[in-house]
C-alpha cells in the first residue's frame, strides 16, 4: 500500500512541477547584428550584445560579444532594451515592452531581429544624442496577435538618424 501511495504522490509532484514551469509565456528573440548594406564588404568583429531593463544597464540579463544571437524573455515581465555596440561603430538598440493582454499570457511567441551597425566617420568624441534612444519600440498587437515595432515611432528616429548621418559625412 505504501508503494501506490508514493507512486501517486509521485504523479502528482511531477503534474505539479510540470504545471508551475508554464507560469507564464514566452517571447523568443532571435538576430543578428550586422552592418548596414553600404558597408556590407567590412567585417564585423563581435559586436556586443546586451539585453537589460529599461534605465537599469547594470542588471543585464544577457550578455555577448558574437553576430549571431538567441534569448528568451517572459511576457508581462517589464520593459528591455537590447543595445548593440562594436568598437568604431554608432551603437544602436531597440525597446521591447512584453505586456501582453491576459488570455494571451501563456503564448509562445517569436521575434527575429537585425541591428545594423554605422561606422563612424570621424573619431568618436561624443556620440550624438539621437544613437542613445532605441531604433524601434516593440510591442504586442492584440489585433494581429504578434510583437510589432511601432512604426510611426521607427520611421520619425530615422529620418533623426539620417540627418545627423548626412550632417557627419559632409
């Protein structure tokens, strides 16, 4: 009698286990940094790679120096900003909000990226103000069931970006 108790206690404590591990879901991001189609015939040698919570850089979850990179980040856990930088390179990042509406919270999603990177054209003193704020805002979109970028947001940061660009290389 002893061994059925435990092998039901066992099932059990297994069904739990299995049960609390999907507490909540998942955004899978995936990418690449590399450089823009202009300077495709450079080679880009470990750029850095660092994911963290919005205006807490020194509490970083994920950390690399490769092109190629993978992580995961449970939905409705806060804000993240995924920074790219490489030495003799304008870094850039973006800013990924994971709140998602409830029903959807155990959902499994997917979001491939690529950072291109911008040589600079003079030595760097100061990186200008517009390289520090995130490329893209990236979001759920309860009508498309998918994380989006915010493309009003996207499109008036490069026309920023572009001009300090051509500012630069007159």
């Amino acid at each position: 009698m002893k061994k059925v108790w435990f092998f039901f206690l066992f099932c059990f404590a297994a069904f739990f286990a299995q049960a609390q591990q999907r507490t909540s879901g998942l955004l899978e991001v995936t990418g690449k940094v590399t450089l823009t189609k202009s300077y495709a015939d450079r080679v880009l040698k470990n750029p850095h790679v660092v994911v963290y919570p919005i205006g807490k850089p020194e509490q970083a979850i994920y950390e690399e120096k490769k092109n190629d990179h993978s992580f995961n980040l449970n939905l409705n856990s806060g804000e993240y900003i995924i920074k790219a930088s490489c030495k003799g390179y304008y870094s850039k990042s973006f800013q990924i909000n994971t709140a998602v509406i409830s029903k959807e919270a155990y959902a499994v999603y997917s979001f491939p990226f690529t950072i291109d990177l911008i040589p600079v054209k003079e030595p760097k003193s100061e990186q200008d103000p517009v390289f520090e704020k995130p490329v893209t805002i990236l979001k759920y979109s309860p009508s498309e069931d998918l994380f989006m970028n915010d493309s009003v947001y996207t499109k008036a940061l490069q026309i920023r970006v572009d001009s300090v660009l051509n500012k630069v290389s007159k």
